[in-house]
C-alpha cells in the first residue's frame, strides 16, 4: 500500500520498536503505558497481538494492486525491505472468543492520512483470521476523533464504563462490532477498505512527507 509515493509496511511489533512506540505513547495518551508495559505484552502475554505501521524503504513493484488481498501480502514484512521507523501501531487481546483491541495511535505529525485506518484493518482482518467472532474496545467519551474512526467501521455502542479512566473520572464508551459473520459488517468495512486504498493511491507527495 503506498502513502503517496511511500510504500506502507504492517508487521508484527517486536521488542525494538517500543522505544519508538512509547514516543508516540506519550503524545497520545494521558495515562501512557510505560515501556516495561510494551515489552510484557510482547515477551509474556499471549493473548496479545500487536502490531507496527512504517514506511517501507525499499519494495517490491506493486504492478497490480488491485485487491486488499494481495496489497496485505505486500504489506506484510520481508526482511532487510524496509526501516524500522513507527508511524503508528495497534494491538488487540484474546478475549475468550473476542479480539479486544487494547491501543491504537498514529504517530502525531501523520495523523489524518488513512494510517489509523489501515491499522484497524490490520486489527479486523487478523482478529477474524484468529476465529473471534467479533472486535470490542474502550474509548474515552471525550475522544471524537477515535470514535469517528470506529463507527467508519462499524463499531456500535453497547455500554458505558462509569468513570473508567483514573486520571479525569471520564467515562468510557464501550463498542462492539456486530458478529464478524455478519455479511453486512465485512461490506462496511470493505467500503470503507476501497476508499481508504483510493485515498492513500492518490494522496500527493506534500501530504505526505513528514512536518519535520
Ligand atoms: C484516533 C487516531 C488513531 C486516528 O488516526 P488517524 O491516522 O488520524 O486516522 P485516519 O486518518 O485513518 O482517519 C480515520 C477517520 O477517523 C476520523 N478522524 C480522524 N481524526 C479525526 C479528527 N481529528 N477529528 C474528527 N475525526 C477524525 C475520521 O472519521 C477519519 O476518516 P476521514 O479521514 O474519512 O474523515 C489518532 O487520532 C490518534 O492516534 N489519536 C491518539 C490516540 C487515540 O486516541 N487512540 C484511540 C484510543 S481508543
């Protein structure tokens, strides 16, 4: 998937990309998680599943990328083909039967380009590959920016978490996806999945590059 002129790459978070991912952590959270946080996820929770998004340096020639399907196959990291610079990540946990997705942010001078999107993509699609039967999370009442991403993709509210966040007393909104064998969500999200491809395939250079 290309940003512009600059192939996008998903691929397994490992213990050397927390320091960048705890950067992005504390511009993104007011209760950022401390690095030690990232690296049990990583070495001893197994129900964990997380992820990076980064530019991938140098790619493969993507001559028909006309399916997610074979764009995700070039997504996915070959080694020695890209940096090991974080635009964003994600992860979920194995709840049981659901996949609850546990953080998501984008790096912030690259927000607002589709990258969250593709990472919640990377969620959905790896989540229903595990067999889950649907996607829950948390979101701040206050966060409207995250909330517009998830109802992009089907995300409903099914409850509300009094006072859930310790530092303000705000309240969590607690969203569900319906049932991933429900045909009408995967059309939502696979709507959602072609403009995002057409967005990222036409967005110029400017847009692109980096503020700094
Ligand atoms: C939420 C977050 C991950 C979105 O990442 P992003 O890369 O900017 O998102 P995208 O560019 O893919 O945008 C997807 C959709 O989200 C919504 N959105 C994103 N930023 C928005 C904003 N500032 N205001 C309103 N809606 C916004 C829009 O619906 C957007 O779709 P559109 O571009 O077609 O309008 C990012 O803002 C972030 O990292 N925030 C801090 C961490 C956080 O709050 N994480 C969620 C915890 S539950």
């Amino acid at each position: 998937m290309y940003l512009g002129h600059i192939p996008l790459v998903v691929k397994p978070m490992q213990v050397a990309h927390i320091p960048a991912v705890a950067s992005i952590e504390r511009e993104s959270f007011t209760m950022p998680w401390p690095d030690t946080a990232y690296r049990h996820e990583l070495t001893q929770n197994e129900t964990a599943h997380y992820y990076v998004l980064g530019p991938q340096r140098s790619h493969p020639t993507l001559a028909d990328a006309s399916t997610w399907h074979r764009l995700r196959q070039m997504l996915w990291f070959r080694p020695g083909a890209d940096s090991d610079e974080v635009w964003g990540y994600a992860g979920f946990w194995m709840m049981v039967d659901e996949a609850h997705i546990s953080t998501l942010a984008v790096r912030h001078d690259m927000r607002q380009r589709g990258l969250g999107q593709c990472l919640l993509l990377t969620l959905l699609d790896e989540a229903r590959n595990l067999e889950t039967v649907r996607a829950t999370l948390e979101v701040r009442i206050s966060n409207c920016a995250a909330q517009a991403l998830y109802a992009k993709y089907g995300f409903e509210e099914v409850g509300r978490r009094k006072g859930y966040y310790p530092d303000n007393g705000e309240d969590a909104l607690l969203l569900t996806t319906p049932d991933f064998s429900s045909v009408a969500f995967w059309n939502t999200v696979d709507a959602s999945r072609s403009r995002l491809l057409e967005r990222l395939g036409q967005a110029s250079v400017a847009r692109v590059l980096p503020a700094n």
